[in-house]
C-alpha cells in the first residue's frame, strides 16, 4: 500500500513537470525562431551574469569570514598578553 502511494506521487510529479516542460516549449514555439533562439541567449546571458554576481558575492562572504577568524585570534592573543602573570601579587598601598 505504501508502495503504491509513493508510486502515485511520483506519477503526478513527473505528469506535473511534463507539463511544465511543454508550457515552456510552447512559449518558445509560439516565437519565430530567430526570436526564440535570441531570447534564449538573452537569458543565458543574464542568467550567466546573475550567477557571476552570486559567485563574487560568495568569495566576499568566504573572505569576510577567513577575516573575522584573524581578528578573532588576534583579540584573543591582545586579551591573553595584557592579563596578569597568575600568582602574581596585587598591588597593596601600604
């Protein structure tokens, strides 16, 4: 039974997805074919610029974060030079 229930689910999402697949043919079909193929490429294109800009703004993430780890070491070594020796005495006024 449960067989059959994941195989139905299946079925509709694959006849849900061809039909989205045919949708997207007929919008190109319903173009003539230089106009498809050029509107096709127009996409490509930003797309491929659209994925540029997420791939410059992951470095920048990659960067800031290999940043902050320097800076997260380098406040911790300030933190552990300018406390006191242990042991040492406190200064009394006598």
């Amino acid at each position: 039974m449960e067989q059959e229930v994941k195989e139905t689910a299946c079925n509709i999402a694959n006849a849900f997805c061809d039909a989205l697949n045919y949708l997207g043919d007929v919008s190109y079909a319903i173009l003539p074919r230089n106009l498809a193929h050029d509107l096709g490429d127009l996409k490509k294109s930003f797309l491929g610029g659209v994925r540029d800009a997420v791939d410059k703004e992951i470095a920048w993430i990659d960067e800031r974060v290999a940043g902050g780890d320097k800076l997260r070491e380098e406040w911790a070594r300030r933190c552990q030079h300018e406390r006191p020796t242990e042991g040492a005495e406190p200064i009394s006024s006598v």
